[in-house]
C-alpha cells in the first residue's frame, strides 16, 4: 500500500505555507516561513480524525518535552505550539533539512561522523533521562541535520515518563532498533531499553543496514523479533572499525539489561575513549547538570487539554472615549486608583490636592477654556 497524500495545511497567522514535507500515522509535517522574525519552520500538525484524549495526551506531552529540553544543543528547537483555525493542534519547529536516515545514501558513514554525532545525541538522551524522560523512539531517521549540518534528535511523539506513572501508556516500538525486552511487552521503556536502541543506532550508521537485518533472507516483524530476542550480536563488517567500538556497542546491545551500560553517560564515555585510542578530537558532552534538570515542575504526561490562544475578557482603562479595549492582562495587573468595572471606569481617579493644582494651573494658563478642556479630555 502506498503511503498516502498528506492532508491539508493549516491556516497560520504569522506564517505562510510552503510545502508538505512528510507525513506519519498522526500527523504530518509541513514548511512554513514564518512572516516576522522571518525564518523556515518546520510545523508538524495532528490529522483532524484521529484526535482523541490519548493522541492529546502525547501530542501535549511532545510539545511540553521539547519546550523544557531544546535549549540544549542536540536537541531539536521548538518554537510555538496551539490549535490551528479548523481544531488542529500544531507544533512549530526548528526546520531540518536532512536526517541520518539510510535512505539515499551512497555510501557508510566515516567512524569519526559516528562517533561525533553518537556522544553528541548520547548528551542529549542523559539530559532528558535527568530530566525524567524516556524517548522510546530512537532510531537513524529521528536524529536530524540541522541547516548548518549538526545533529539534533528529534520527534518526542511517544515519549514517556522515567517514572512511568502515566494513564495509558502504551507498548511502543520502532523495529528493529527496540530491545528485546519491548519486544517482548516487559517493559514500556527504561533507562536500558534506551541504551540498547543508541546502540543499534549506531550500528545501523556503520553498517549502513539495521542490526538483525539480513542482507538475503526474511527480514519481516515476525523474523526480526526472534532475532532480536536471541540478541546474537554479529559483527559490523568494516575493516575501519576497531574492536573497542565493536565492544562496546556488543555491550549496549547486550540480551540481559543488567550488563549494558548503566547510562548513556556511561555510553558517551566509552565512545569518547575510543575517539582518544583513534587519535581523533574529542568530541564535546554536553549535560545539564542537575540543578537544571531538577528545576520546575516535571512534564505532566497525563494533560489532556486542549491548549491554545486564549482571548482575554480584561478590560484595561484608556483615557479616550468608547469602548474599553481587551487586552491579555490578568485582573489583578489592573492600575491601583483606577476603577475595576462600573461606569466610570476609563476615568483616572485624582486626590482633593491634585485637582486644586490642576484647575489653579488651568486659571493661569488661559482660563475657563482650559477648564473646559480638561473636562473634555476626561481629566477632571
């Protein structure tokens, strides 16, 4: 079956459509330009069908995630999220042109973009677990290239809570990169489940192929399940790569949760030595520390509610004469010695000393005609 024609774009304010980009079982995604400041941004919007409490749920779930970790660099950015005109909820986004995706590449990888690009999304991954969120989605075409070539990882759809305490949380897995715990329904997602899908990540950059995948032979759901419930790790098969980044990707991919690494900093580290023992730079880890990631309050995985602009029913007071403008201000912003509501409301209120000097001030000036003025103008 063919995939099908993406639905239509929504109607942004701010923004100008471009063209489709992709699309996915609940959502598709679009490129917009964005009118002031102006930029590309990538929208990703919910189909209009298919929102119910448990898509809300994730899709809130998303937009909360990215806003609290796109700050770090090797995360992608999240610009706005709302509801569009016709009930859509969207995201808006940092637009990345390219992902590390197999597809339409010539050829492997070099070792040294690997492991560049491995420590790098390996520093990402530790921030969201410190900050009590589990991926569970990671793969080659969720890694992507930002405009200027660098990775970022992407798509927090079906992100959990490390704590996994959520309503409804549901057994999701993205063969053949699952660990076979997942496949076999034990776990939703943990810190190990997270560790063996970075491996086989990184595998599939090497290898240029998914772990598990054969190059002649049934490569279906049902024969890489088995295969991955075996977790008979092979061998990449590149001359270039050493037997210490063989060991510790084996180790990653390990069968039994309890001998893979026991972090994805623990993760960084190994890939990090392996960069030294090849005389390449190191490449930089970048971690929140743990008074960011404890900061605020954690992602609320069960929220529900449809969230988007709200209009204000504040009326602020204005001196000229009409109707009082609605403007987004809470109540109790309103000016002290003006009055909240009543018929006088859009009156500046003035103390028995202030009028005296007021209406001596207009005497001097030019008279009863000032006095009238500043009757007119609402003063006094």
């Amino acid at each position: 079956m063919g995939r099908r024609l993406p639905s239509s774009p929504p109607v942004l304010s701010g923004y100008t459509y471009v063209r489709p980009l992709g699309t996915g079982g609940f959502a598709d995604v679009f490129l917009f330009e964005q009118n002031m400041p102006r930029r590309s941004v990538a929208v990703k919007v919910l189909l209009q069908d298919i929102v119910d409490d448990n898509v809300l749920r994730s899709f809130n779930a998303e937009a909360d995630v990215m806003a609290r970790l796109s700050s770090h660099p090797s995360i992608l950015t999240v610009y706005d999220a709302s509801i569009s005109a016709d009930g859509r909820p969207y995201l808006v986004m940092e637009y990345c042109p390219g992902s590390y995706s197999s597809r339409g590449r010539a050829e492997p990888l070099p070792v040294a973009t690997v492991l560049n690009v491995a420590v790098r999304i390996a520093g990402a991954l530790e921030t969201a677990h410190r900050s009590q969120v589990l991926h569970r989605d990671i793969k080659p075409s969720n890694i992507l290239t930002t405009t200027f070539g660098g990775p970022v990882l992407g798509d927090f759809g079906i992100a959990a809570s490390l704590a996994g305490n959520a309503q409804g949380e549901l057994f999701a897995m993205s063969l053949p990169w699952s660990a076979p715990e997942v496949v076999d329904e034990r776990t939703t997602g943990t810190v190990a489940t997270e560790v063996w899908s970075f491996g086989a990540t990184l595998y599939s950059l090497l290898a240029d192929r998914a772990p598990f995948e054969l190059p002649a032979g049934s490569n279906g759901s049902r024969a890489l399940q088995q295969r991955i419930g075996r977790a008979k790790y092979t061998s990449i098969g590149r001359a270039d790569v050493p037997a210490s980044l063989e060991s510790a990707l084996a180790r990653m991919m390990s069968r039994d949760p309890a001998a893979r690494q026991v972090s994805l900093l623990e993760c960084a580290y190994d890939l990090q030595r392996v960069e030294r023992d090849l005389g390449l730079p190191l490449t930089a880890l970048e971690v929140a520390d743990e008074a960011w990631a404890s900061a605020g309050s954690p992602i609320d995985f069960d929220n529900l509610e449809s969230r988007g602009t709200v209009i204000s029913d504040v009326s602020i007071p204005t001196l000229r004469p009409g109707p009082q403008r609605s403007i987004r201000r809470p109540a109790s912003h309103t000016r002290e010695g003006t009055l909240p509501d009543g018929g006088d409301a859009g009156r500046r209120q003035f103390s028995p000393l202030v009028l005296t000097l007021l209406l001596a001030g207009a005497v001097v000036i030019g008279g009863g005609a000032t006095v009238g003025a500043l009757l007119i103008a609402g003063l006094i």
